[in-house]
C-alpha cells in the first residue's frame, strides 16, 4: 500500500488500484525490460516500489507516480521476495 493505492504483481507488469475507489490507477509494463515473471512487491522509501523479476534475477525500482521502471545494478539468481528496511 503506498498513498492509498495497492499494487499488484501481474507476471510483466505491476498494477495499481485506487482503494477508495477501487479503480485501476496505475499500470507499470515490465515487459519492455524483458520481464516475464514479476514475483513480489516492497514499499520502499520516497514513494517508490521495488519488484523482484525472478527469472531475470533482477529488482527494479517502480515509481508509481511517474510510470517507470528502472533496474538496480544488482544481480540475484532466483531473487523472489523482498523486504526493505529503513536505516538511521
């Protein structure tokens, strides 16, 4: 949940609905990156999400507000959930 909208993974694409409304608000497309499994979603800091793309074993970084998807310079095999933690 991140600004009173919930988001979903869809196998390439992440979906948003608006909980009050219950109306789809968001749709981020991964397949442009050669996503073909999009497994879990993590809330992260800044109003971002993170989503792990297991077969890729990739995370890319969501931004909801703008539609994007950007991939971390990281490289897990397998990479199914995720969490985030904050730091101080």
């Amino acid at each position: 949940m991140l600004d009173g909208h919930l988001y979903t993974a869809d196998i390439d694409r992440i979906v948003g609905f608006n909980r009050s409304t219950r109306e789809q608000s968001a749709e981020i497309d991964l397949a442009a990156h050669g996503v073909t499994f999009v497994k879990d979603i993590a809330v992260g800091g800044e109003q971002a999400l993170f989503a792990s793309a297991t077969k890729q074993g990739r995370v890319y970084r969501i931004d909801p507000a703008s539609g994007t998807a950007t991939a971390l310079d990281v490289d897990v095999p397998g990479v199914n959930g995720l969490a985030c933690a904050r730091g101080d």
